[in-house]
C-alpha cells in the first residue's frame, strides 16, 4: 500500500541516486475489470480514504462526476475514473466497503492557477509504486483501445514479466473536467 507520506516526499527522490538511470515513479492501481493503469507520482499530490457520504453530489454534472469533498479546506471535484473511461462505474462494483479509495491529481505546471487545480479520482484500488523509463511507453494500436480510454491514453508498458500496464496522461484527465 502506499503512504500519502511516500507520495508527498517522492518528488524528493532522484532516479538518477538510486542507479536507475532516466526512470520515473508511477503509481499503479487498478480499474474493473481487469484494467492495471498508472500514473506519474510527479502528476499525484496525495492517496485519500473518504468515508461514504462525504462526497457531496452536484447534480446536472457528468454522470462519471461523483460530486465534491472537502479536502483540507478546498473544494475537490471528485470523478469516477472508470465510468470516465466507459468501463465499471465504482457505483456497480460488488465492493463491500464503507470507504472510497482516490487520490488527488494536480495540474502540471508553475504558474498560481495550475498549482491551485486539482481532481479527485476514485478508483478500485491502490496497488504499488513501478519504476518505468518513460521511453519505454509505447503506442497502442488504435484498434487496441477503448473507445472511452483513448482520448485519455499516453500508452501502455509492457513489464520484463511480459505483465501490460495502461499508461495515462493525467493533463488529458484534467481538460475532461466541465467548465464550472
């Protein structure tokens, strides 16, 4: 599992130290059914547990758009990622929790405003952290891809175990976000 302390402090950590050349951090996490994605740590500010009930729903909103939280004082907009993606909504998950798993995507950028924009992405689950050289991403195939994943897609990893991760492209995610 990853700690939200091990995601605000691993913008402090140099690939280069570790003797892993010109790989980057991306944390993994999975989407029903059977989708392993990541994401660059460096796009992540914080993995989040939310109590049910705690996302307030905005109605006229994207059906993909949960509602808000208050995170730490900021009003969070929180997305479904999967129904995003037109795979399972977390709302049909066979989940027995009482807690949504997220974490909070932020814009990219140094200008005031990016630092301020940011999303909350719900998700099934946290797996790890994977060390990948981002030249190692490649390009689907276009018959390959989802129809609802596509416009959201940076590529796909394929592991040395042979094991294929979806990469995103989390600036993609954040233009998908209504103009409120």
């Amino acid at each position: 599992m990853v700690s939200d302390a091990f995601l605000r402090d691993s913008g402090r950590l140099s690939p280069g130290a570790s003797g892993r050349g010109r790989e980057e951090q991306f944390l993994r996490f999975y989407l029903e059914p059977d989708t392993k994605v990541m994401l660059p740590v460096s796009q992540l500010t914080e993995v989040l547990t939310i109590p049910l009930g705690q996302i307030i729903p905005i109605p006229h909103m994207p059906s993909w758009v949960m509602g808000v939280y208050n995170w730490r004082g900021e009003i969070l907009w929180m997305v479904d990622l999967g129904q995003l993606f037109g795979l399972t909504s977390w709302a049909q998950l066979s989940l027995k929790s009482s807690v949504y798993k997220a974490f909070v995507l932020r814009a990219a950028g140094n200008s005031p405003e990016a630092k301020k924009q940011a999303l909350g992405l719900v998700i099934s689950r946290v797996e790890d952290i994977e060390w990948c050289d981002p030249a190692a991403i490649q390009s689907p195939p276009a018959a390959a891809v989802e129809a609802g994943l596509a416009p959201f897609l940076r590529g796909f990893w394929v592991k040395p175990d042979g094991d294929i991760i979806v990469t995103l492209d989390g600036e993609a995610i954040m233009a998908a976000m209504p103009q409120s």
